[in-house]
C-alpha cells in the first residue's frame, strides 16, 4: 500500500505529547491526535514526525493506534478499539466520512494527511486563533502520589467532557510481519489509558485523583483533554495540559 491507507466508515465513537515537566505546559498552542497503524506501509513518515513535533513544547501530541487494519497481516500490538471509534466520531461529526491512515486531528477540529508536515503546520495555525481552539486555561500538576487538575471557568458554549489520558512517551515495537514486516518503529506518546473526569459545562472545575490509577503499561506522562461534543461525537479542544509521572 503506497499512499495513505483509507477506509471510509460510519458512526463511531470518541479524546493526547513529549518530554513535560511535573508542572503543566503553559498555554498550548495546539493537540495533535495521529491515527496510526503497525500494519500501514504509509505510517512510519508520519510515526517519525511526531516523535519531531514532540520535541516543540508549545505542542502536546499523542498517538492513538488503530486496530481496522490488523487484518492485513499483522495485528497492531498497541491499537485500542476505542482509538478507532474515535476517529470515526470525529469523522461524523465532521460530517465528511474521511477515515485513513496516517491521519492527523488537531484541535479537535481540522484533519490532514500525518505524514505531510507542512499540512499540519498549517492546520496547526488555522485552529489556533483567539475564541477558537484551547481558550480554557488547564493546569495539571504532580502533588506528592495524587494528580490535581484545575479546569478554568469558559465561555458558554457547546457541553463537552474531561478525560485524563495516560501515556507512554517512546515505545519501539519491532513488526515481523504484514506491510511493515522487518522494521523497527518508534511510536511516541501512546495512549494507553483513557479515564473521563467528568462532563464539561463551561463552570471552573477541580480534581484531585491517586498516581496509582494512571501507572503501568510503561505510562511515564498523563495529560487533560477539556473536549466540546462527547464521546460519540468529539469535537474543538477547549483546553487541555500535560505533565510527567516523574
């Protein structure tokens, strides 16, 4: 497969990154969400390129592994199910039925091809504008053994939802079959645990929640996704942060 794996599908479902300090990165300028799959020949471009982008802390960007095309081969050892119904939710709520590999999301809101670095700098400019994407400031912070998240109070809008993702920042996984048998590939922060902190309204919200509940699976980074829409239908990203387990 020489160009961008695509699938066209309906409805699905539903929400993150680099190297952060315990403190959360102030003021993002921009999520950027990259659907990926081991079994994809056009995926390692755009693997690499995040692991580039990741290196900008102005950015906060994740890769969420899709399980639609294990069966050319070989079955992703890192997609979640829910990493596909999300794309397709996006895609719904885009209206425009676009799902494919590499494919990436930013804010929320606009999708490119994720091995095209120009088309993501530009979506990256495009969605971050005053009003627009990531308006609501979120601080996110490592106390002792406990995360505390505090939500700013926003303009009314849309109803959306709080979810904490957890996070592995470098995981190689050596392919020995299908489309990428033979490589080694580096994928940069996975999400390996989603945990929903509650709906969101437009009000100030804290929480406070144990380090335990986000560790394992090599998870060394937790981040907070203040999203419009639900999990069915996600929409622009109002906020969000990140910050290190260490």
């Amino acid at each position: 497969m020489n160009r961008s794996c695509r699938l066209i599908s309906e409805v699905g479902i539903f929400i993150l990154s680099a190297t952060f300090p315990t403190l959360s990165l102030a003021d993002p300028r921009a999520v950027v969400e990259l659907f990926t799959s081991q079994g994809c020949s056009s995926c390692p471009p755009a693997d690499k390129i995040m692991g580039e982008l990741a290196e900008d802390r102005s950015l906060i960007v994740m890769s969420l592994p899709i399980d639609y095309w294990d069966y050319l081969g070989w079955k992703d050892t890192l997609a979640r199910p829910r990493h596909s119904a999300r794309q397709r939710g996006y895609a719904a709520k885009r209206g425009d039925r676009e799902v494919y590999t590499p494919q990436a999301v930013i804010n929320g809101v606009a999708h490119v091809i994720g091995s095209d670095r120009k088309a993501i700098d530009g979506a990256i400019e495009r969605t971050n504008r005053p009003h627009a994407a990531l308006s609501v400031p979120v601080q996110l912070t490592l106390e002792g053994d406990h995360l505390e998240i505090s939500v700013a109070a926003g303009e009314d809008g849309p109803p959306g939802e709080i979810w904490l993702c957890a996070i592995a920042k470098s995981i190689p996984v050596a392919i020995s079959r299908g489309e990428n048998r033979g490589r080694i590939v580096t994928y940069h922060n996975v999400v390996r645990r989603w945990l929903r902190l509650g709906a969101w309204s437009g009000a100030a919200q804290n929480f406070r929640l144990p380090k335990s509940e986000v560790q394992g699976d090599g998870i060394d980074t937790v981040a907070v996704l203040v999203q419009a829409g639900s999990i069915e239908s996600p929409s622009m990203t109002v906020g969000a942060a990140v910050a290190s387990l260490r």
